[in-house]
C-alpha cells in the first residue's frame, strides 16, 4: 500500500517522538542524581535510533571530573532484529557482542565527552522546542559542527549517554566552561596570545600532569593510581581447561596510603578467537581482597609505593573451537576502601581498568618508570615528583607495616624480587625426577628473604598459592605437604604460623617444591616461571592472635635450573641462566652416545 506524502510526514514525526521517548532519560533513574552516585538498574547507553542498546554493568564518578560508564549486550538484545548480528544465530557473533565492552566516559564539569562509539564532543548549548529533543543537549564533533538532533545525525544518543554520566542539570557556567578552548587544543593550534583584557578576565588553565603510563603499552591511568600489566603466561590444566596468568601491578600516586579491592566478577579476558576467560574461584585472585559483605584489607599500597597482584583467568577448552594463542583483552575492576574507623571501612570510586592485546608468553613492560614494586613513584617530566615516599602505613594503626626503602634491592639481579620490606631471591634451583605412579618432575627453590626494614618482621606462606609453569606451558603443582613448604610456616584461613621471623637486616631461606607427572617423549622446559604469595604477620597480645598485614604476589619470571644432581649456592652472578636439564642431557649423549655399555 502506497503512502501519500502527508500521511509518510505524519508517520515520520511519530516515530521521531517515539524515538525521543525510548532513547530519553529522566534523573529519577539514577540512584541519588547527585555527583559520584550509582548508575541505577536497568540503566543503558544509546547506541543508535534503531540498534540494541548496551546495559549499564559498572559506572564510576557519575557526576564528577571523571565520570565512566560501561556496559553489554545482553544475549536477547544480540539475538533481536534490532541486534548487531541481526537475528543471526551465529555462535561466533553471537559471543563476540555479548562480549564487547561499551565504554563512555565525560567530564561533567567541562562540557565534555567521549561516546561509546569513541568519539569525542563538547557540549554546545540546549535544543529549543521546534522538534524532537527539546531541552536536550547539543554537542558539536571535533570538526566545530553541530551534530544534528534528527535519526541519521544520532545527536540525540549523544545527549542520553551524557544523561547518564552527567544527571545534573546543564547551567550557564557549565556552557561558558565548555566554550572555553580546551588546555590542549590551545597548544596544538597555536592560538594567539590574550590580550591585557582576556588576560584579566580568562581562568587560568589547570596544570597539565605527564601520564605515568606514557610509554607504557599495557597501562591504564586512574587519578589515585596506576595500574600495569608486568607479566602473562598459559598454560593447560588437566588438558580440560586453559589457564591465562596475569601479574598486575598498582602503582599508589597518593600522599596516603591507598587501600584497593578487587571487584567480584568483573574480570573478563577475550582471546582472538572470541573465547571468554573468566575469574572460576576467589582462591584464582591472589595479593588483594575482593568486595564483598566482609572485606579483607590486606592489599594497602603505602603513598607512592607499588604492590602486586596475580590473577588466573579459565577458559573450558571446547573442541569444537579455535584456541586463541597470540593476544587477549582484558577487562576488571576495583574499588578504593577508605579506613573510617579502626577495622570499619567504606567503599570508595570503583574503576574499571582495560588492557588491549595482551601477549604471551612474557611482557617486559615494568611499572611506570621502571619501578620495582617497593621503589617510589618517578620524577615526571615537567614537573616535581608528583608525592613524596614516606614509609609505607598499616591499614591499622595498631599494626604499623615496616618501612619500605625506596632503592630496588635487587639491583638488576634474575631470580630476585623486591616487595619492599623485604626482598626474595631463588638462590638454587635444582630438580630429580621420582617415580611414583608415573616419572615425576620434582623442582626445589631454595629462595632466601632479606629483611630491608628497620623492624622485625614474620613471614608466612599462603597456601596453595604456590604454581610454576614451563615456557611449554606445563603447570607444576605444589609436592604436597611437608614438601610443598620446607623452613616457613603456613598461612590458611583460619590459622598462621609466625616462625619465620627476620630481624632488621636478617636473611633466611625457605625452600618451595613443585612436581609434574611428565609424559613419554615429551621435553622439559628450559625455562620457567614461579608465582607464590607471601603474608606479612604480626603477633598481637602475647602470641596468642595473630594477624595478616599485607599479602605480597611474588613472580619470578624466565629462570633456569640446575641440572639433576647439581647444585649451587647462589644465582650466576653474570645473570646467565643455570644450564638447563635438556642441555645437559644432549652432552652427556654426545659423551657417551659412541660407546657401549
């Protein structure tokens, strides 16, 4: 049936008012409207006049300088006609979109934001009432053009992603701000210099900070910290399920000290493939607490320190799909706790930090500056050290941590860490094989702590945080007890053994075993990667309580060991690895291979 052209306009502007009414937003759907508050549930982020919108899943700073938004498809929005593989069933877009993260974040006191579709706007005024999206927010592209409120210009999608970042309501001052050349476009152009009149009345330009994160491939910058990428590793388990193994290092940019948890369920890494590795249980997060009823502050990061955590994403090997081998996205979040009380605390900013294209095997980005995770933060360029490094602080002022020097104590040694209070270095690496219901593997690590605060300190292993992988991928398991742990106490839920004490200056060694049942014909790796978790104690009212200060994520990444038999009592001191066990075996054939027995 064929329409007349007054009844098409008819149609047209209905459906342009039906679009204002879906894609509108009203204040009362975020909880408390106010700065800071929580996106409320249901909430969502407009894609476009006829697309599937994405739900809101975290939302940090709403309201603020650096408000964030992110959110997914849900599987019926992929599914729906409306969806990105327009009602295709197909496995492969199907967990691809429900998958993609969508991300907007603005600058609500400036007029300024970036869409979900990354692309940026300032805003420009307020849409008067001739059409649709009256009273709405106007926003102009990069180019200086107004973006147009009708579908095909999707301005309006713009003014509902910013509804939801900024509910406040928009007010004169903040038009005139974002009509002021923004601090960088100044810069870029060239603009000529005020007059004496624009000099008296413009608003001095906030000072311009280097990014910690420049030069940093796998960084993302927050205002209290920064947060990189240090090391990724896989490898198989059981031949079931793939393992990705990500080190991640928070860097404290306060003048306080900083306490982080890790947010439940927020962890998510895509492979190339579209395969979805996820968090399957808290004992896979190590070195930080999680939000939840009852919190753990054992991950506080002294002001300008740096502390490590590890996290051990799975993935279910299907079959019937393809292993993604060459890089993963990652996403998580975390949340600030501010201490308001002894043992009382409160949930501060959640962030929700992303890294593209993460790479196996190994990284060799390092914190930014190159910092060791007890190092102070560095100098940055144009400007002073952005906070002094007084000793790291307790998360309890009855339980003071120890002062945590600023000079990396290892001094560029392999095999060596330095947490701060203290430094690990695995001074002998050896390995025999058993047999017992199968031809063993067995590696000990003899690794020797060295207190570098001036207090006492007790040290204890987290058990079962203890793992090595080989650069094939081969997981090693703890030997089982008294093997796993040889000359320090353990640490478990409900109790702590404090016996490994340190005096100022001190050092002992403890000594970690791992095994793997080895396969016919199948090599040994050469080299190899350990990651164990160590609890800082502290006694309390006569040894009868004991508690945990801070857990401290240990990895030792790319180190050799020594073939069966041998031994030494310190890691080569030109950094060269320990001949490998492969290595040996070849010359001890080339020796006898020619005689006979």
């Amino acid at each position: 049936m064929a329409f007349r052209p007054s009844t098409r306009v008819i149609l047209l502007a209905f459906c342009a008012v039906l679009l204002a009414a879906t894609t509108g937003y009203s204040q009362a759907r975020v909880a408390g409207a106010g700065t800071g508050s929580r996106v409320a549930p249901g909430e969502w982020l407009s894609l476009c006049a006829k697309c599937a919108s994405p739900k809101v899943t975290t939302a940090s700073g709403i309201g603020t300088a650096n408000a964030r938004a992110e959110g997914h498809l849900t599987r019926e929005d992929v599914l729906s006609t409306d969806g990105p593989c327009n009602g295709s069933t197909d496995k492969g877009c199907v967990q691809k979109e429900t998958t993609k993260v969508y991300r907007a974040t603005a600058d609500c006191t400036a007029g300024r934001i970036t869409t979900i579709l990354d692309e940026s706007f300032t805003l420009a005024g307020v849409w008067d009432n001739s059409d649709i999206g009256g009273g709405r927010t106007k926003w102009k592209g990069a180019d200086g053009q107004i973006v147009g409120r009708d579908n095909a210009s999707n301005g309006l999608a713009i003014s509902q992603q910013w509804e939801v970042l900024c509910p406040a309501p928009v007010t004169q001052a903040l038009l005139a701000r974002a009509a002021a050349p923004a601090p960088t476009q100044l810069a870029r152009g060239g603009a000529a210099p005020l007059n004496a009149a624009q000099a008296r009345t413009a608003t001095p330009a906030p000072a311009q900070t280097a990014s910690l994160c420049a030069g940093q491939r796998f960084c993302d910058e927050v205002g209290s910290f920064v947060a990189t990428i240090t090391d990724v590793r896989t490898s198989n388990y059981q031949n079931t399920t793939r393992v990705l193994s990500v080190t991640l290092r928070f860097q404290n940019k306060l003048n306080r000290p900083l306490i982080l948890g890790f947010v439940p369920g927020s962890a998510i890494a895509i492979d190339e493939q579209g395969n979805r590795y996820t968090i399957a249980a808290a004992a896979n997060v190590r070195g930080i607490g999680d939000i939840s009823t009852s919190f753990d502050p054992k991950f506080n990061i002294g002001p300008g320190q740096a502390g490590d955590t590890r996290f051990e994403l799975t993935w279910r090997i299907d079959s019937r799909a393809i292993i993604g081998e060459r890089a993963w996205d990652l996403d998580l979040s975390v949340r600030e706790v501010n201490e308001v009380g002894p043992g009382q605390y409160r949930f501060g900013s959640e962030h929700a930090l992303q890294f593209k294209g993460l790479q196996n095997p190994s990284l060799t980005s390092a914190a930014p500056g190159g910092a060791a995770p007890g190092a102070a933060l560095p100098t940055v360029s144009g400007g002073a050290r952005p906070v002094t490094a007084p000793p790291a602080a307790a998360p309890v002022a009855a339980a003071p941590a120890p002062a945590a020097p600023t000079v990396d104590g290892c001094a560029g040694k392999p095999r060596c860490y330095d947490a701060g209070p203290f430094i690990a270095e695995i001074v002998n690496a050896s390995s025999s094989f058993v047999n017992r219901s199968g031809r063993w593997h067995t590696v000990a690590l003899n690794i020797r702590f060295t207190n570098r605060s001036a207090e006492p300190i007790n040290l204890g292993y987290m058990v079962d945080t203890a793992v090595m992988l080989d650069n094939f991928g081969n997981r090693y398991r703890v030997s089982g007890a008294p093997e796993d742990i040889r000359g320090m106490g353990k640490v478990t839920g409900n109790a702590a053994d404090p016996q490994f004490m340190l005096r100022p200056g001190e050092s002992r060694a403890a000594t970690f075993g791992q095994s793997r049942l080895t396969q016919t014909n199948q090599p040994l790796g050469t080299a190899f990667t350990f990651d164990t978790t160590i609890a800082h104690l502290q006694v309390l009212y006569n040894g009868q309580q004991i508690r945990t200060v801070r857990e401290y994520t240990m990895t030792f990444p790319d180190f050799g060991l020594n073939a069966p038999g041998a031994a030494t009592s310190a890691a080569p001191a030109s950094g060269t690895p320990p001949p490998s066990i492969q290595d040996t075996a070849d010359k001890l054939r080339g020796l006898f291979g020619g005689k006979k027995k």
